[in-house]
C-alpha cells in the first residue's frame, strides 16, 4: 500500500486528509472531555447541574428584560448559585482548552505549512478555499461538524426539553 496520497496537495486528497484529521482530533477531544465530565463531576450530575443552569439564566434574562429591580435583588441569591454552577461545569473545559491547544499545533505546524494547495476545498455556491487560510478554514467547519455531532454521540450536549 503506498501512502503517496497522504502527502499530495492536490484536490480532492488535501480534502480528505484534512477532513479526517479533523474527525481523528474531534473523536479524541470529546472523548476525553466526557473522560473529564465523568471524572470530576459525574455524567448525571453534569446533566442536572446544565439544567439547572439553564433554567436559571432563563430566570435572569426574563428579570432583565422585565427591568424589575426589586426582582432583580431578589435574585442575587439564585444568581450566585448560578455563578458556581457554571464554575462547576466550566472546570473540565479548562482542562479541555489546555489540551486543545496541542490540536492547533497539529494544524498549525503540520496541516497548514505542508498543505498550501491552490484548491483545498470547494463548497458549491458559498466558498472556494485555497492556501493557508483555506486549510485553517477547512479544518475549522470539519471540526466543528464533528464536535457537534461526537457531543451528542457522548452525550455530552444536554438535550431541550420540549
């Protein structure tokens, strides 16, 4: 098996390489955000406390709008609970950004000095990427593809209720 495409900066092997590298780093980074969640928190308890959340920042903004400011008072108990729980939830994502940013690295040294092709990607009727910069975008919409759809695998992203 030869792995010369691996290296070509031509269309569409640039696309793919690109497009899997980007899956591979998703993949590893939800999996060890959920390792993280588990770890430091519990994946229940991490539910609950997104909830909670949620249901008190739509407290607030209801209490914003309603530009009531006895409320408003009222509601900085609740608002502090809700500072600490986003404190909570926020702590493994600290530890997710510092790992994180080896993945740049990944892109930055490797993906975006190796393949400068003139045609990385080309999405019909919304954009043409080229060069560096259309590396980096590439990778950011395979990434963000990814990211969202290994969140709900994992079950990481709390679900609306309806």
């Amino acid at each position: 098996m030869t792995w010369e495409w691996l290296f070509s900066t031509e269309p569409p092997n640039v696309t793919l390489v690109i497009f899997f590298t980007a899956l591979i780093i998703s993949l590893i980074n939800s999996g060890v955000y959920r390792l993280l969640i588990s770890k430091m928190i519990g994946i229940k308890e991490y539910r609950r406390l997104q909830k909670e959340l949620r249901r008190l920042q739509a407290e607030f903004r209801q209490i914003l709008r309603s530009k009531d400011q006895k409320a408003l008072e009222k509601f900085e108990k609740k608002r502090r609970k809700m500072l600490q729980i986003q404190g909570k939830i926020m702590k493994p994502q600290g530890y997710l950004y510092i790992l994180s940013f080896s993945y740049i690295l990944v892109w930055w040294l490797f993906l975006g000095n190796f393949y400068t092709a003139e045609t990385v990607a080309i999405i019909p009727g919304i954009a043409y990427l080229s060069g560096y910069w259309g590396v980096a975008g590439w990778y950011f919409l395979c990434s963000i593809l990814f990211g969202t759809i290994f969140y709900r695998i994992l079950g990481i992203t709390a679900e609306e209720e309806e």
